[in-house]
C-alpha cells in the first residue's frame, strides 16, 4: 500500500455528494488548508493538507471523522464520505444529517476488521443500488490475500462511480498528502480559505480552548434552509443541540476534528436563531 512508504504515510479524501458551490462556506468554516475540486455529477472532494495528525496526536480517522460530521450536518441530506489511511490501516467514514456516523475498517493487508451490516448501512444511506452495488461492496468485506487496504478503497470509489462520482485524475486514495495536492493543483483545484468560525483546540499547555463564532460576509452564504421561518429555527435548535456537548467533549479529549465539528454546529445553530429573532418579532 502506498501509505506505507514515507514518514507522512497518512492522508484522506472528502467526497462531498454535493457541487463545490454547496461544499465551499462550511468547508471554510473548518479553518483547515483544503483543496476543492468538483468530482463528477452532484459530487466534490476535498483534499486536506494532513497537519492535523502529522503534528496534533490525533489519529487521521478521529480527525476526518470530526470533519464530515461537520461538513454533513449543516448541509442536511448530502452525505459525506471520508477515506482515511495510515501505516497499520485504512477505512471510510460516512456522516449524513444527524444519523450516527457509518464506517469500516481493514487492516494494511487488506484484512476487514468492520462489520458486514455497517457496509450495508453505508449502501442504504447513499441511496446506492440495493442489488447491484450491495454485491460490489461485499467481497471488500471478505479476505483476499491479493487485495492490500489501497485496493479496498479503490474497490470503495469504483462502486461510488456507479453514483455519479468520478475523481479527478491523479487523486487516488492511498497516496501521500503532498501527491495528492499537486495532483488537486495539477487539475485545477481551488484553495478553500478559513473563514467564518474561529476554533481556539485544546491544548497541553493550554486547557479550556475557547470558542467564538466570526460571521463574514460571503457571495455564497451557508448551506441548508435560509434563516427565517420554522425550518431555520428547528435546524438552528438541534444544531445547538447536537454542538454544545459534541464541542465540550471534542475539547476535552483535546481532539480537534470533533472539535471543529461541535465549533462549526454551535457558530450554525447561533447564527440561524439569530437571524431568525428579528423576524419572529
């Protein structure tokens, strides 16, 4: 498997079903250098830089897995497929809406250590063919000495092809986070810039990050029901919900994917009732 070739061995890939134009404002919010790039019809990946588990401790899937958590949410009904690898594994992650998040792991050699019904379930929630992309994702889960972690999360985006996606050359899951950036740039990606929310982690040296929401002015505002109105007020609601604990406990276990995840469902939650209080006056 290629990422097991190098001291940066670790990298992920976002699979946004959604266009660039919908993924970019809570892309932004995440405060993290990503590359945006559109990857076939009503789909976008984003390439991350890696910084956070090259240099923070966290392990890459805790991380992604904070990040399409947060990235799903806000944008109700367009899931988010996370592929993550690092020298003794590899796996995908898929946040939709408010459901618990799905995932399946292999080990290095391409061993499944997942669960065959956790497979089915990411098959149902990305409204894949019941039959015919139900019986391409099973032999993923069963052993082939032939098939390393690498070929499982390319057997992962062959199927996901079925759905429309089609990744831009170059960008393979399994290659290194340098690789795929200079492939990203090679095809035209765009650099998402950090703005909207800004996320004080935890840290050893510094206990009790604080969190504080920058609304900016952007030609493409946030993604989901426009403030104003029942839907704007439930979705902001459960947006606090769902975010005040998930910040709480992201930054106890000093972990900054959840983190992000529970700063970003806070600054959405806010924002939507405040911008529907004055209407509801």
């Amino acid at each position: 498997m290629n990422a097991t070739s190098g001291p940066h061995s670790a990298g992920a890939l976002l699979l946004c079903r959604a266009e660039p134009p919908a993924v970019r404002p809570a892309a932004r919010l995440l405060r993290e250098q990503l590359l945006l790039a559109p990857a076939g019809a009503e789909w976008s990946v984003l390439v991350p830089e890696g910084k956070p588990w090259a240099h923070g401790g966290e392990s890459v899937e805790q991380v992604v897995t904070g990040w399409a958590t947060a990235l799903a949410v806000p944008a109700a009904g367009r899931p988010v497929v996370a592929l993550w690898w690092d020298r003794a594994r590899a796996g995908l992650t898929l946040a939709a809406g408010f459901r618990r998040t799905v995932g399946y792991t292999w080990l290095a050699n391409g061993t499944p250590v997942g669960e065959d019904e956790a497979m089915r379930t990411f098959a149902d929630r990305l409204a894949l063919d019941p039959v015919l992309d139900v019986q391409a994702l099973e032999p993923l889960t069963a052993p082939d000495p032939d098939a390393d972690a690498h070929a499982r999360l390319v057997g992962v985006v062959a199927v996901l092809s079925r759905a429309g996606l089609a990744l831009p050359t170059g960008i393979v899951p399994g290659e290194s986070a340098d690789r795929l950036r200079t492939a990203a740039f090679a095809q035209g990606a765009e650099e998402v810039e950090g703005t909207g929310v800004l996320v004080a982690l935890t840290k050893p040296k510094a206990r009790g990050g604080a969190v504080r929401a920058e609304p900016a002015a952007r030609e493409d505002g946030p993604p989901g029901p426009r403030p104003g109105g029942v839907d704007a007020r439930v979705l902001g609601g459960a947006q606090l919900l769902v975010g005040v604990p998930l910040l709480v406990w992201g930054a106890g276990r000093r972990s900054g994917g959840w983190t992000a995840a529970g700063a970003l469902l806070v600054a959405h939650g806010a924002l939507g009732l405040a911008h529907d209080r004055p209407r509801g006056r």
